[in-house]
C-alpha cells in the first residue's frame, strides 16, 4: 500500500452500477467515477476477496461475467486479511451489535477488513447498511471496543467525487 496516495475500498455494489439500467443515474455516476478516478488511479483502489465472492456468487452468468471484465479491467488490487481470525471476530461483532443483520454478513466483512488495513474510505451504494452516517458512527463504535483506531469513513461514489470538486 502507498501510504501517499488516498487508498479507497470499493464494495461490490459499486461494481454491479456500472451495469445498473434500471438505476440510470447512480450507473452514470458510477462509471464517470470509474472512468474518472479508479481508471486513472487518483486512488489506490482495492476490493476484496469478499467482493470476487459476491460477484461470483451472482446467478445471472452474463452480468457475473460483466462484472469479472471489469474488475479485472481497472486497477484494482486485492485487499488481504492479515488477521484472518481478528476480522472474523470484528465481522461478528458488528453483527451481534445489530448494525449488519446475519444475513447480510458479508457486509460487515467489508468494514471489518478495511479497518483492519486501515482503509479510511469504503465506497459503497449501500444505503442500508454501509453507505449511512448512523452506520458509520456505530461502525466506528465498535471497532474501537475491539481495540482498532481506524477512523472509516462509509460514502457513495458521488460524496467522493463531491468532495474532489
């Protein structure tokens, strides 16, 4: 990692509105966000094996694929746990805490390994569970009741870009 560089990590949500037609606003934001910022790596960009999980877990084969293209098109490095065990417990303490309900834990991995890294920016279109200052303040929360200091910040593609301008 370049500690130099704003290191931002993209939840698969972000990924899957490049292909949003039905969501035409948030798809063209997303990719101006894409084409605009990760393409030409303002940030050093990461996702995770938490995200490949997701995207290969999604059952239209078409628009999986899609989404496989495009993380293997744009710059994208592979965040890894260094404490596999630490995240687990950080992950289900979110989740015993109520902030990510159990069905929903893959989310809850995503906080949990961006503070681990100390990621300071996940990028999501999550508004229920991710992408939400109530969230975000809980995240923090508990995070610090399990020892970590990583002030994370949850936005959308747009707050980032809004705060570029």
């Amino acid at each position: 990692m370049t500690p130099d560089i704003i290191q931002i990590y993209l939840d698969t949500s972000v990924i899957n509105f490049l292909f949003a037609d039905d969501a035409p606003e948030k798809r063209d934001i997303t990719k101006e966000f894409f084409e605009n910022y990760v393409g030409p790596q303002r940030y050093q960009s990461f996702i995770s094996e938490f995200v490949l999980f997701e995207i290969e877990n999604t059952n239209d084969r078409e628009k999986r694929q899609r989404l496989l293209d495009a993380v293997a098109v744009y710059p994208l490095e592979s965040l890894v746990a260094t404490d596999r065990l630490g995240m687990q417990i950080l992950a289900k303490s979110y989740i015993e805490a109520g902030i990510v309900p159990l069905k929903k834990y893959i989310d809850a991995y995503h906080v949990a390994i961006c503070v681990q890294q100390k990621i300071n920016y996940l990028i999501s279109w999550n508004y229920e569970h991710l992408a939400n200052i109530h969230k975000e303040e809980l995240f923090k929360m508990v995070s610090k009741s399990n020892g970590y200091e990583t002030e994370i910040r949850l936005i959308t593609p747009l707050e980032l870009m809004d705060y570029e301008s």
